[in-house]
C-alpha cells in the first residue's frame, strides 16, 4: 500500500490467488511461555518476530517475520517462512526478465496480498533500495527488480513477496507485551535461510531453549551459612 505506512517498494500484479502449503501445527509439543522472558524485549527496522505457538490467526500462526519498517506511523513487516505454490515466472508473466526463474514467490503478509515487495542480498548500498539489515536491502525501484530477475539471481540472493504483514502506531508493541511474538535480532543468513519452511521451528525451540536454562537459574538460591 503506497498509501497508510508510505511504502514505496510496492509493485501491483495480477494474481487471483497464492497457495501455501498447508502445514502441521505444533502447538501441544510445549506449554506456551511469556515473552517478556526472551533475551530481547524492544526491536526496530531489522529485527525478527517470532510467533509464539499460542498465536492461533491464520495470517500469523508460526510465522518468522522481518521488520522493515518501523516509525511513528507503524511497523511493517514481511513473513519470511511462506513460501507458495507460484512461481515468480507466473506472476510476472507480461516480464520479459522474470521468464525461467521458477523459484516460488513468499506470502508477506495479509495486507495489500496483490502488491509486490522485494528483498536483496548485497554487500553493495544502493541510494535505491534501503538497508534493512548488513547485507540485506528492500528493493523499492521497478528498474531495479527487473535487474535483479535480468541477472537471474536465485533465492539466496533474491526473493520476492506478495503483501506484507502491517501494524498500526504502538499495536505491535501490545501484541509482544501480551507475549503473542518472540523477538530476535535479524541477520542475512535468517533472511536468505535456504529451508524457511523449518525457519519457525528452530526459532522457537531456540527460545524456549533460552528460557527454560534461565528458569533454572533464577530458581537456584544462594548458598546460607
């Protein structure tokens, strides 16, 4: 939308539809715990959220997001861990550049799902596409989606999404104070992860990991003479 959170990287197609692959839910494996007990507590414009597994929306159940923006008119963000049926070539069929890339194209998120946002990894800055995270830039310029299709980059350097995930002024910051998302500082290797289907599962066994080792040590009481 180029319009509530002023984002200028989206690009309209024409999809009726994006199929995900339905996924097995893990939710009776381990009691949900509160976020506040996770190693971060506050997160900004590179940052991950991780659903906790008591989050239940279908748009968000076990879903790793990256926080591209983040400011006074609230947070937007893209689901790195859906990856759909639809191949970039199909989306993009009318482009000339997006013919034989048949890698899929990632479900963002619920909002503006027939729009288009893209992310690159590249050690290179460009005055073109903002720096999300060291190595890892939102592409905002049609002129430069193309190229990057034209120079067949695969998924580890290029993905691409339909929609994005979006919250209004200070509601993601209620959502994790309710301990709905998990937050972990965000890297190229998570962004560009080459099975982001498992993405959330390693994600959250690490955090509860975490928390379960600092739960045994808040429980050991000093010694007494």
């Amino acid at each position: 939308m180029i319009g509530a959170l002023g984002c200028s990287a989206l690009i309209p197609f024409a999809v009726a539809s994006l199929i995900v692959p339905n996924r097995s839910s893990h939710s009776s494996e381990v009691k949900v715990v509160p976020v506040q007990n996770t190693t971060e507590t506050e997160f900004d414009v590179g940052s991950l959220l991780c659903a906790d597994r008591s989050l239940k929306d279908p748009n968000f159940a076990q879903t790793v997001i990256l926080i591209v923006r983040y400011d006074e008119e609230g947070t937007l963000g893209l689901i790195l861990n859906r990856r759909s049926e639809v191949p970039i070539s199909k989306v993009l069929g009318d482009w000339k550049e997006a013919k034989g890339h048949k890698e899929p194209i990632f479900v963002g998120g619920p909002v503006e799902e027939r729009s288009l946002i893209a992310l690159a990894r590249s050690s290179a800055k460009s005055d073109d596409s903002p720096t999300i995270l060291r190595e890892v830039h939102l592409v905002s310029d049609l002129g430069l989606l193309q190229h990057m299709l034209k120079s067949a980059a695969g998924p580890d350097k290029f993905r691409l999404y339909a929609g994005y995930a979006g919250w209004a002024p200070e509601q993601l910051e209620e959502e994790v104070d309710a301990g709905a998302w998990h937050i972990f500082p965000g890297n190229a290797n998570i962004v560009f992860d080459s099975d982001p289907d498992t993405l959330w599962m390693r994600l959250i066994k690490k955090t509860e990991t975490q928390i379960a080792n600092r739960s045994r040590r808040e429980v050991r009481l000093p010694l007494t003479s």
